[in-house]
C-alpha cells in the first residue's frame, strides 16, 4: 500500500539577499501565557477555550480551573538485553547483569566487590527487558522475572495515557536519556512500517505507537463531531515536525529539499527565537499536516536518514544529535457572527508531544569525533544543571510554603537561576522541562560490566530529576477574527493583565507571610527574653512585698505617734480659738461703745455747727454796724474840725466843741467797747472755728476705724481657727479609721 504524501503547510526559511520581513505570529504555535503565570483560561464542554477572564480571585472556581495539575516529573528505568556479539564474547562464561529490578526499584551491583548491591533507586517503574533465554544469573531471588517488559509493555506503561490529553490542550515530553548503545533509539523508535498496522506486540517505539493512538482517538473524536450542528462542529488537524540539535545547532530534518538525498551534509542551520508568550521556537521550521499514523512514520523515517550517525568505540552506528520529533493537534471552532456588522471568530485550542531521542553520552573514542562528543556531553551537561537548579529552587520554595503553612521560622535564601540558555538542547526544553508540560523521562541502562560507571551516573541523575515538579495548565486559545477583526486581543491582555495581577497578589501574601513569621520569630524571642524578665520582677515583687509589709508595720506606729500629736495640736488650738473667742467678745463691746461714743460726737458736731453759723451771723451784723459807727465817726470827725475852726473863732463855738468832745469821748467809749466786744466775738468764732476744724480732722475717727479693723481682724482669725480646728478634727477622724482597718485587717 502506497502512503500519500503529507501536505506542507509551512516551509524551511531561505536566506536571500533581501532584507528579512518582520516575523509574525505563526497561526499554528500553540498560545501560551508567560512561563511565570499560573493561570488558564476555563475550559468550554465543546473544546474551545473562553478567553475572557472576569473572575480571577485566588478563591474563586474560575481560579481553581486555571491551574490545571500539578505533576511530578515521571522517570522509568529499563535495561536492554544483551546483543549477540555481547553473548558471544560471554560464552562459557557466568552471565550477570550489573543492573537487577523489582517492582519499581532498580539495584545496581558492584563487579569488582562480589556483585554486592552498590546502591538502590526508586523510579516511576522499572523495565526489564533481558528475555528468559539469555539465562541471566540473578544475586537475587526477588528480583527473577519469567517475563521481559517488550516494546508494547513499555508504550503503556510510559506514553500511552499521554495522549489524550493533547485534545484537552495540554503539552506532554518524553524523552530517553542514558549513554551511548544503551537502546535510547530503540524505544523511542523501534521498528515500524508505514505501510503495516501497528499497536500489536510488534517492535514498534513510542514514536509510532504514540501516532497511531493519537489518529485513533481522534478518528472516534471526529465522529461524535459528526453528531453535532454544522455550526457547532470542531475542526481538527495534526501538525508534525522534526529537527536535531548537531553541535550547538539546530537543523530541520524534514526539509523538502532533501527528500530524495541521503546524508546531512545539504542541512540548513535553523534559528532559534523567542516568543514573549509561546516560549522558543525554531524560526522557519517546516511543518507537515499529516492524515494518519502511516504519513506520521513516513516523516519519521525520512528524517531519520538524514539524523548525524558516527560508529564509535560502543556503538557502529551511533546517533550524534538531539532529535525533537513534534506532534501538534490543533482543534478549531468557528463562532457565526452576532449580528450583520460583525464577523465570524475562529477560536482554536492546541496540544502538543514533544518525543525527544537523547544523544548518548560516552567516555573517550575516536580522534574523530571528539568534537562531538564534547558538544555532545556539554549540552548534556547544561541539562543536568538545569534540573539540579530547578530541583534546589523547588525545594526552596516548598520549604517557604511549608513554613507559610505551619508559622514556622526558615531561613531566607536567594532561589538559584536556572541555565536555560547555556545550551540549545536545554533553550528547546525550557518549557518542557520546568514549564508547562507532563514530561516522563526514561533511563536506558545497560547491563554490560564494562559500562557499570556510565550506567551508575545514569541512575543517580535519572533518580535526582524525578523529585522535580513542574506545573501543567491547558493552553490559552488562539482567536482569529476573519476579515481583519482583532477585538478579541484587548480581552487577551485584560485576562494577561489580571492573572498577572493575581500572581503579583499572590507574592505580595507569600511576602506578608514571611514577614509575619519574621515577626513572630521576634516576637517569640522577645517574649522569651520578657518571661525572663518576669521572673526577676516577682522575685524582686516578693523582697519589696516583705520590705512593704515592714514598712506597713512602721506606718502604722508613726501614724499612732501622729494621731496623738494631732490630738494634743487640736488641743492647743481649741484653747487658743477660745482665748480668741473671748478677745473677739471684748473688741465687739469696744467697737459697740465707741459706735455709740461716736453718735454723741456726731450731735455734738451738729449743735457746735449751728452756734458757728449763729455767730457768723452775729460777726456779719457786728461788722455791718462798725462800719456805720466808722461812717458816723468820720462824718462827726469832720463836724469836729469844722467846729473847732469855728471855736477857735468863737467862743460860743468853744462851748459847743467842747460839747463835742464829750460826745466824741463817749462815742469813742462806745467804740473801744464796741471794738472789745467784736474781738471777744471773734476769739469766741475762732474758738469755735478751731472745734470745728478739730471736729473736721480724722483723729477721733481713727480710733474707731482702728477699733472696727481690729474687730475684723479678729472676726478673720476665729475663722481660720475653727478652719483648722474642723481640718484637725477630720484627719484626726480618718488617722482613726485607718487605724481601726489595718487592726481588723491584722
């Protein structure tokens, strides 16, 4: 039966003079979100993938169906049987395996210690495939087998629960690892034929068993498609490729130039790139649509003759690259327009296996190829780095979470990085190997003597990778608006923008968190310190508490000296308030006959005021009347001269004048008594001016003020002492209250 041959749908990339055009977004590869978010979209009972994320909260269900699984790295063990040169070179001889298995666990003997078990690892399972004829003598009895784990037994226990899970969006890798003529090529790709069935007990790998699986699962898929609305049916396609990695470099096997060549001497050095979203990828790598698992064996056989083969020291025909053999499964639905101004969307979701064939590694050969062997071992080298890295930074972090969980104190230490990039094997990987991906790993042992250090070193980083854990999450959709519509990308970077936030929101608790125990450690150490610190205290509590009773005790005899000495003061002061008493008493009487004293004095002043005016009145008149007799005297002054004149003429005037001098002596009689009687009345009105005066000066009334003041002064002081008699008396009261207590108390 003649196979069809696959259709391209992408090709090898060619180098041109021109300038290059600006790479875009392949509408195959597989979207994914950055490798450090942890959440997915949710998952649609019709296959697709609803992009649009509203509730992202670490609490919610949309949350909780983000983060699909998460699964340990899966490694097995099997050892190959012996081939027929190596039988011949035994003939005669005991035959013995360096490596021996039960159950899952994988025994390796020393040769030159008596076959002594050297050491034990446990895997995943562990495959034996030395048949019964090769009549192996086993050290232990348990670990004899009546039957070999073949090609089939291996499929299915490995690989085969791989593949459905490819229609539900997830990526998975296996890959074989172990040294040189170990039977990595062989279990990965066995024998096959395009053109016979496969799934029997034949010598078919993984490779194909795993292709022809996947066209039966997707056959059945197909068919209950069928069952569906035109407008609800899912579209499906396979997609393969396959490269290697030759001495740092990455080359298509699958280029259509080379179809009808043998060799790789016309291979093309292809470039690596990376995708802020998707990861790497290799840029220009062809890409075959493929129908079924016979055009899928097809593509494999051709690049396979044109992988890099060299014979070495171990093996004649020994495989000298990394080879990556891809199988991608894109499922595609298409959404009908929601009204007349819209388009339709095309929403696809894709899986993919990553089937890896491992060079081997070696020690020491030919001149020729130590280059390779160097390139070889170098990029082996950079895998196991990585996942020693990945392995010390999960377990750091498992430790933070644990002391997250539990509150307890770990110690803070920088996560290692991770050498993704020191090689192009390791670059590939990256997301297989600490991504998103179900990744199974299968050590190929050999049971030969001579290799017994390769085969131990196998063991011990195969034992080591299975503790790395890596986290496996359904791949974000690709949505594709026909006719140019791209609303959808802004709903893509929201969801981008809210998972981001949400592992942002996760850190920032996982910090609070260690500061929290960072705190509490303090916390903790300062309490300790405190009790400490208590403890002192109540012993220093106990010695004031007996220093406290002590003085209690003293209080209590200086407060009955007190109490008595309050007494006898009250005493005193009792006196002395009535001696001030009595002195008030007497002042009153004082201040009461000086009161009286002083309203004598008051009527007094009254009539010696009236007799003052009656003789200021009198003084007026007496004035008036000497000012008349004045008057008269002059007027009688003039008659007189006038008289005398006339006298001194005549005689008769003699007579008359002396007449007149008689009545001028008696007038001036009358005058002088006049005169006498006025100044008497003047010394009398000045006496009484002076009483006035007298009466009129404070003097008589200062001893009254002073006599009131006193009396206030002592009204203040029998206040002040009943003050402190009342004060005295109170103390006194409570001195005696307390007294009585502390005496009950006691």
């Amino acid at each position: 039966m003649t196979v069809n041959e696959p259709k391209i749908i992408s090709g090898p990339a060619r180098k041109k003079p021109a300038t290059p055009k600006k790479r875009t977004q392949n509408p195959t590869t597989p979207i994914k979100r950055r490798s450090e978010s942890l959440h997915s979209p949710d998952i649609h009972a019709n296959g697709t993938t609803n992009t649009v994320m509203d509730d992202a909260h670490e609490s919610s269900a949309a949350f909780r169906a983000r983060v699909t699984e998460i699964t340990r790295f899966k490694v097995y063990s099997r050892v190959r049987p012996f081939i027929a040169e190596e039988l011949a070179d035994m003939e005669g001889q005991e035959r013995r395996s360096i490596v021996e298995m039960t159950d899952n666990k994988t025994v390796i003997l020393d040769p030159k210690d008596d076959w002594t078990p050297k050491a034990q690892f446990e895997f995943d399972g562990s495959l034996w495939s030395i048949p019964p004829e090769h009549r192996i003598v086993h050290t232990f009895q348990d670990t004899k087998r009546s039957t070999y784990a073949t090609q089939k037994d291996v499929y299915e226990i490995i690989a085969k629960e791989l593949v459905p899970h490819v229609f539900d969006g997830f990526n998975s890798c296996i890959l074989t690892y172990g040294q040189t003529g170990s039977g990595k090529t062989y279990t990965m790709m066995g024998l096959y034929d395009p053109n016979a069935s496969c799934g029997g007990d034949g010598e078919e790998g993984i490779i194909p068993r795993v292709s022809n699986d996947l066209f039966l699962i997707l056959g059945e898929k197909q068919k209950e498609e069928l069952k569906k609305e035109p407008h609800e049916r899912v579209r499906f396609r396979v997609e393969v490729s396959f490269v290697e990695i030759y001495m740092e470099r990455v080359r298509d096997l699958l280029d259509p130039a080379l179809r009808n060549t043998k060799g790789n001497e016309k291979l093309q050095d292809a470039r690596i790139r990376q995708d802020p979203y998707s990861g790497p990828f290799v840029e220009g790598v062809t890409k075959y649509q493929v129908e079924n698992w016979a055009q899928c064996c097809l593509l494999l056989e051709r690049g396979s003759r044109h992988r890099t083969t060299c014979a070495t020291a171990i093996h004649n025909q020994s495989s000298r690259s990394h080879a990556i053999f891809q199988l991608t499964v894109i499922q595609e639905l298409t959404i009908p327009a929601k009204d007349r101004y819209s388009r339709p969307v095309v929403r696809c979701q894709a899986g993919r296996i990553n089937l890896v064939d491992l060079a081997g590694s070696e020690r020491g050969g030919f001149q020729e190829y130590v280059k390779e062997s160097a390139a070889i071992n170098t990029s082996l080298l950079a895998l196991r780095r990585v996942i020693d890295n990945l392995t010390e930074r999960q377990n750091i972090l498992m430790e933070q979470a644990k002391a997250v969980i539990t509150g307890t104190y770990y110690q803070d230490r920088p996560l290692p990085q991770v050498p993704f990039r020191d090689s192009v094997l390791t670059w590939l990987l990256s997301d297989s190997i600490g991504g998103n991906a179900r990744t199974t790993m299968v050590a190929t042992l050999s049971p030969l003597v001579k290799n017994y250090g390769d085969t131990l070193a196998t063991l011990q980083w195969s034992s080591k990778a299975r503790n790395l854990v890596t986290l496996v999450k359904v791949n974000d959709a690709q949505t594709t608006v026909t006719g140019g519509m791209s609303n959808k990308a802004g709903e893509l970077q929201n969801a981008v923008r809210i998972q981001r936030q949400n592992m942002d929101s996760l850190r920032e608790t996982l910090r609070q968190k260690q500061e929290l125990a960072e705190r509490l450690e303090v916390e903790s150490r300062n309490m300790t310190k405190q009790t400490g610190k208590n403890k002192e205290l109540v012993k220093k509590i106990e010695s004031e508490r007996y220093a406290f009773t002590v003085l209690r005790a003293l209080q209590r005899q200086v407060a009955v000296k007190k109490i008595r000495m309050l007494s006898d003061q009250y005493d005193k002061l009792k006196r002395q308030l009535a001696a001030q008493q009595n002195t008030m008493a007497e002042a009153e009487k004082r201040r009461e006959r000086s009161a009286q004293d002083e309203a004598k004095l008051q009527k007094r002043l009254e009539k010696e005021r009236h007799r003052e005016e009656d003789l200021r009145i009198q003084v007026a008149e007496k004035e008036s009347a000497n000012e008349n007799f004045n008057q008269e005297f002059e007027e009688v002054s003039e008659q007189y001269n006038t008289l005398i004149k006339e006298v001194e003429s005549d005689e008769s005037v003699q007579k008359a004048l002396a007449d007149i001098n008689g009545k001028q002596r008696e007038a001036q009689r009358r005058v002088d008594n006049s005169r006498n009687e006025a100044e008497e009345l003047n010394k009398k009105a000045e006496m009484m001016e002076t009483k006035i005066r007298e009466s009129k000066q404070p003097n008589w009334r200062s001893k009254i003020q002073k006599d009131e003041e006193d009396a206030v002064e002592l009204r203040r002081q029998r206040d002040e002492l009943r003050r402190k008699f009342d004060e005295l008396q109170a103390k006194r009261d409570e001195l005696k209250t307390e007294l009585d207590k502390r005496k009950k108390k006691r």
